[in-house]
C-alpha cells in the first residue's frame, strides 16, 4: 500500500515536471500541443476510491493550472477525464480480476486495451480542454484539428513510456 | 429518503463528478471576468520562484545569442548620440539646446515564463511594483511592443501580450501616419497580427512598417510589424490589413516596460472631462 502511494506520488512530481518545464515550450506548426501529464490519472490504481479519484485529479489539474496561469481550466477538464476513466474501467475490466492486476498499465493490461483505453480517455480530455480554453466555436475545425493532433501527441508519448518501463507480467 | 440515499451511493460517481466539474468551472469563470483577481497564477511565490530558477539555468543556453542582440543594440543606441552627428544647420543647435521634461522612462526586465501557442497567451516578468511596475504599463522590446501589464505582486509581473483575443493597441502606417488598431488575427499565429480600421484614403504597401501611434501606453514610432497582405475582408468604411509581427515572442529574453510619466495627469484630465459630460 505505502509502495504504491510512494510510486504516484514519484510519478506525479516527474509527470507536472515534464508538462511545465519540457512540454508546456513544446508545440508542432502551432497545432498540437501535449498534455501528457494525464498519465498520472490514467495509472492509478483500479481500487482507488471515486472520491480519492476525484480529489486527485482536481489537484493535478490545479498545479498545473498554476503553472499555465489558467486556474480551473485544467482541473475541469481533469475532472471530466476521472469520470469517463471510471464509467470505461467499469464498462471493459471485470471487478474479479483486481487482486492481479493493480494499476492499468501498458505491460499488465496489454497493448490492445491501452491503447483504446488512452486514446479514449485522451481524446475526451483534449476535447473539452480546448474548447473551454477557446470559450467559443467560431474556429471550429481548427480547434478540432487541434484536439485531434494533441491527442495523438499525448498518446504516443504515453505509448513510449509504456513501452520505456515494460516488465514482463510479475505475480506474487 | 433511504431510497435516495442509495440511489445516490450507487451512482456516486456521478455525482461527485457533478460537484467536482462545477466547483473546477466556477473557479475558471471567475478567473475570466475578473482578469488575475486570483492568486492561483505565475506570480505568486512557489511558482514564480521555481520559474526564475529554471529560467536562470535557460538563460545559459542563450548567452550568445542575447550578447550579440545587445551588442547590436549597443551599436545602434550609439549612432543616435548627439556625439556620433555632424552639427551643420542652426536649426539643429536650437533642437540640441530646448529642455525638455523626460516623458518615458524604460525598466528592463527579464522574462521568466512565456507561451504563444494557446489562445490567450501570458508572460511572467522577474519585476515587480519594488521596481516601480505597476497595472497598465506598455512592455517593449528592442524590436517591437509586446504587450501591457495586467497584474503586479512585489517581486514578478504578469503581462498580456500581443497575442491575446483581448489586446488591442492603437497604430498607425509609419508612412503617412493613418490611424488604425491591431490585435491578434483569428488564426492563432505567433508570427501575424491584424491592423484594422485605418481609413479607405490610406493607400497601404505591402512591406510597409506598422509603427504605435503614441495614442496608447506606448511613445511614439515603436515598430509593431509589417503589412504582408492586404487581402482581409475590410468593414465597408475601413481598410484591414495584415501584418507580419516584427517580435519573435518564442525567443523574447529581456524586455523593457515602459513608464509614462503623464500617464496619470492624462488619465486623471480625460476622467474629469467624462464627469463633467
């Protein structure tokens, strides 16, 4: 149990790190832009409680709304992310199997899964992040190519790191 | 009420969803009507601190580049002393000798955080009001303006710059001097600014200077940007143009914020004359 605070709270301080010191500089011709440090919302524990889920996710999107000097708008979107995470875990993964596989991660839950599972989640994000930011629809397409080209930025990224820190299924 | 109640747990997520998403969206409707009336924001200490340390350590991988713009700055401040002229006409000794009140006064200061690629975009000053900062100041740069102060604590300021939905400034064609305003165009592009409203007379070239018109917070003849095209969609009675921007707000290092001494005698007389309407 303290291992696995011990390991988000590691994977939370690299995670905004590398969004406001790295990525926050990084853009592709202006149109996609990542936000990769929805990884850290992403990985944690399938038993985490909705409440904790939430409250975590609000302060994830708050400290890096502190460093984009956007308050509230990624916490919001960060909070819409925490409820489709929890209606998509519901929907694919069977409550019985939790005792083996604590965290869905690229190596325990397989390829297939997390990639779906990132992309979507991903996409939902992105999605109503930018139009929040936008505050408009009046460049409609363009934000929606926006979104699109973020999200597969993020989701690659997030791939690579699945892949950087693959171990072979581990049973205790 | 037990029915409700379990209702309710059995949809908890839901509802917490609910709570959450509200509170998150009040906390960002309120940042946006009342401009940086929070405190969650660059400027405050952890932030601000954390982004001066890690700019000091950026600043080492630009050194040369900021030397050599400040040698050429050095350079080109050095033609404009009155040593480096040849005096040969009366009239200029007359301009020499007449006292004048100095009306600008330039603080420079170092930007510590910066962006360009979202829709409204902010910069992070390492000046403060101890450095006489305050709400409402111009910003420049050695090439261009950059934007106004929006939000002053003791040690970092927070500047809207150019590239922001809601920045306007006044401007004017550097050659026959028509009036117009620029803000930032639809499009989300770092490098291009829109210049409207300037009068149908005006007969704009494309590779023109867009210079302030002294109007604003700005003095005059600070170069803004271009005219790259002229084919934007006009309001009927007025031109618009676009302007390729002279700054490169990705790469801009040291700024200058503009103090005018007259600012408040000027705003102070401009208030009286709407209260006496």
């Amino acid at each position: 149990m303290s291992k696995a605070i011990f390991i988000n709270l590691v994977r939370f301080v690299v995670l905004v790190f590398i969004q406001v010191f790295l990525l926050k500089n990084i853009s592709v011709y202006n149109i996609s832009a990542p936000y990769f440090y929805i990884l850290f919302i992403l990985l944690l524990p399938f038993e985490t409680p909705n409440l904790l889920l939430f409250v975590l996710a609000f302060i994830t999107g708050l400290t890096i709304d502190a460093f984009y000097d956007t308050p509230g708008l990624n916490a919001a979107a960060c909070i819409l992310l925490a409820f489709v995470r929890i209606v998509f875990i519901s929907i694919t993964v069977q409550k019985e199997g939790f005792d083996n596989e604590p965290e869905p991660t690229l190596s325990i839950m397989g390829f297939r899964w997390f990639f779906t599972y990132a992309l979507v989640l991903t996409l939902f994000h992105h999605f109503f992040l930018f139009y929040l930011e936008s505050f408009n629809f009046s460049g409609l397409e363009y934000i929606l190519g926006r979104v699109i080209f973020s999200s597969l930025f993020t989701v690659f990224l997030m791939l690579i790191s699945g892949l950087l820190f693959f171990r072979r299924k581990e049973r205790k | 009420m037990r029915n409700l109640w379990i209702f309710v747990s059995k949809y908890n997520a839901f509802f917490l969803f609910l709570i959450f998403e509200v509170s998150a969206l009040v906390i960002y409707i309120k940042y946006n009507s009342f401009q940086k009336a929070t405190f969650i924001n660059s400027s405050n200490q952890l932030t601000g601190n954390l982004y001066a340390r890690i700019n000091e350590f950026y600043g080492y991988l630009s050194l040369k580049k900021v030397n050599d713009s400040l040698a050429r700055e050095n350079a080109q401040l050095r033609n404009q002393l009155k040593s480096s002229f040849y005096i040969d006409t009366i009239k200029k000794h007359k301009v020499t000798d007449t006292v004048y009140k100095q009306q600008y006064e330039y603080i420079v200061a170092r930007v510590i955080n910066n962006s360009v690629n979202r829709s409204n975009n902010y910069l992070t000053l390492n000046k403060g009001s101890n450095d006489g900062v305050t709400k409402g100041m111009g910003v420049i740069c050695s090439k261009g303006i950059v934007g106004k102060v929006v939000y002053v604590s003791a040690h970092f300021a927070v500047v809207q710059s150019l590239l922001h939905k809601d920045s306007q400034f006044s401007a004017m064609l550097a050659r026959n001097k028509d009036i117009g305003y620029v803000e930032w165009g639809d499009d989300i592009n770092p490098r291009k600014c829109v210049l409207k409203d300037v009068s149908n007379n005006a007969q704009p070239r494309i590779g023109e200077w867009v210079v302030t018109s002294g109007y604003s917070l700005f003095p005059e003849g600070i170069p803004i940007g271009k005219v790259s095209s002229l084919h934007i969609k006009g309001g009927g009675y007025s031109l618009n143009m676009e302007v390729a921007v002279s700054v490169d707000f990705s790469k801009l290092e040291y700024v200058d914020v503009v103090e005018n001494k007259f600012a408040g005698e000027q705003s102070g007389l401009e208030a009286q004359q709407k209260k006496d309407e």
